[in-house]
C-alpha cells in the first residue's frame, strides 16, 4: 500500500511522526510521505523510524498556496526541503498563519464566549486550524456540531473567517524546483464546483507538476477524471488518505474512508523519476 499524504502533530494530525510510522506499518503501508502543513518539523522522526518498522518515508510538506484567486494546498516532495532554511518563506506564512489564528479566536470570542484558549486547550499542542476551533465550539457547546460551526462562523463569509495567509503558486514553484523538488495541486476535487476547472487551470498554466488523484474526498468518477486530466497535461498522479490521526476519525492510512484511495505503485515510481530527474538538472 501507498500513501503520500499524511500529517502529523508537527501540523495538525494528532500522531507523532513515530505514532504515525507506526500506524503505517499496521495498515500495511509500505511507502508514506509525510506531508505536514507548511512544515517539514515531522519528517526527521519519521524518516529515522522508517527502516525499522519496514516503511520508506518519503519527505514532504502541504503549502498552503494560492492560485486563480483561491487558497489551495500545493503537497511538496523532495529530499531538498530538508536542507536548513529550504523552506523558510513557508514558515513565515505559518508564523502569519498563528496570527490569524488569535483574530479568528478573538471573533468567536466576542460572538460565542469560546475562543482562542479553548482551541489552544483541545489541540493539545498541534497547530491550530478552523477544524479545532470548529470542535470546540462543539464542546463548549455553542454550536451543534463542526458543520454547523462552520456554517455559522467560520467558513468564508462567516463572521469569524479570516483568510489563511498563503504563497502565491509561483513562490511556491520558485522554491520547491530549485530544491530538486515537485509540485501536486492536492485534492483539486475539493475546490467549489463552480471554479474547479478554472483553478486546476491556472494551476497547471503556472506549472505545477501534478494532481492529487486518489483522495478520501474524490469518489470514483472524480478519480478517473483527475487521472484523465494528469495524464492530458503529462503530470503526475499522486494520492493519499490525508490522514489526521484521532483529528479526522474514519480516516485510515491507506485506504481513506472507505478503502478506495488505493494508489497504484506507479505513482511513486513516476514520482522518483520526476525528482530523480529534477535533481540532475
Ligand atoms: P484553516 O486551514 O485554519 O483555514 O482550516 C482548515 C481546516 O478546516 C481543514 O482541516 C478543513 O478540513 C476544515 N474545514 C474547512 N471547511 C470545513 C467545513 N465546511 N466543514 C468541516 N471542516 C472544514
Ligand atoms: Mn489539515
Ligand atoms: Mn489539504
Ligand atoms: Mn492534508
């Protein structure tokens, strides 16, 4: 089995980069990049735990970006974003990210009582998100579940939304290649309908080199159609759970939801050769 995506608590899975290693090799994952918003702080651990739990780890980061307008999530892959400083115009973006994170608690403080504190509190350490804010809304009460947190607060739009800050997709690039590294539009089937076209579009003229394919969120016909784009525009075709651990419950390495993000072996040999090559050049 392969994965290549997944989040620890160096973002907001709620694993240890060992916890996670371990996950992997009880769900029979052989290969699993590592794939932490806007940090490379897990990989380390992971890529020493690997040999010996039989898993090849594969260094990775999911940058918040932003192409056509939108905020998308751009999965880097590579060795290169290792080295010391290699991704530092990512972690001021995620330093930015913490800011907003204060006046996105600071709003639902002033609106529900439950703020910034609570979330700290039941994220436990890992970095916040709208997700923990939603959940704590849940927990103290002031909304009946995420969804509904979402709908009255925080989705875009809502009283409490403020925007991610993000990289412009050519930052992105511009980083990640010189770096030996690739570039996939993750999850491209969770964009709004009505624009996903248009955004994978700007995505792929700005030269991203491929698209997350196999994906919890992308069902059988969103598959075939993502895969038939890749290979229109000669990209790769990647996939993976977007596993969170105990933060996305249902979500198991692997498989996904359902067992159906089943990533054929050709997606990591393609993108060995991508980097392989990327490397050399
Ligand atoms: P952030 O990066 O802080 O803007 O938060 C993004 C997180 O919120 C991700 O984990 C999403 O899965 C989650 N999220 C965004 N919109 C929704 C929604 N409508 N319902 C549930 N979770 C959502
Ligand atoms: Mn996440
Ligand atoms: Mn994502
Ligand atoms: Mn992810």
């Amino acid at each position: 089995m392969i994965d290549l995506h997944a989040h620890t608590c160096a973002s907001d899975g709620s694993d240890t980069s060992l916890e996670l290693v371990e996950a992997a090799a009880t769900a029979g994952v052989e290969v699993l990049a590592v794939t932490d918003h806007d940090t490379v702080d897990g990989v380390a651990a992971a890529l020493e735990a690997g040999p010996g739990l039989g898993v090849e780890v594969l260094p990775g980061c999911e940058i918040t970006g932003e192409v056509g307008g939108r905020i998308v999530h751009l999965l880097a892959y590579g060795e290169g974003l290792l080295a010391p400083g290699a991704i530092d115009p990512v972690a001021a973006v995620r330093r930015e990210r913490a800011e907003r994170n204060q006046r996105v608690g600071a709003r639902l403080e002033a609106l529900t009582g439950v703020g910034y504190r609570h979330a700290l509190e039941l994220a436990g350490g890992a970095a916040l998100s709208r997700a923990h804010f939603a959940r704590a809304l849940v927990q103290h009460g002031a909304a009946t579940d995420v969804a509904e947190a979402f709908d009255r607060y925080l989705s875009n739009g809502r009283p409490a939304y403020v925007p991610a800050p993000s990289l412009p997709v050519d930052e992105v690039l511009a980083l990640v290649h010189p770096l030996g590294g690739v570039v996939v539009l993750a999850h491209p089937g969770r964009l709004a309908s009505g624009e996903r076209e248009r955004v994978v579009a700007a995505a792929v003229a700005a030269g991203v080199d491929g698209l997350e394919v196999w994906h919890p969120q992308h069902d059988p016909g969103a598959q075939r159609h993502w895969l038939a784009t890749a290979e229109r525009h000669g990209l790769l075709a990647t996939g993976g759970s977007d596993y969170h651990g105990r933060h996305k419950p249902g979500v198991r390495l692997g498989g996904g939801t359902d067992g159906s993000v089943l990533v054929p072996a050709r997606a990591v040999s393609d993108l060995k050769a991508r980097l392989a090559a990327a490397v050399a050049s």
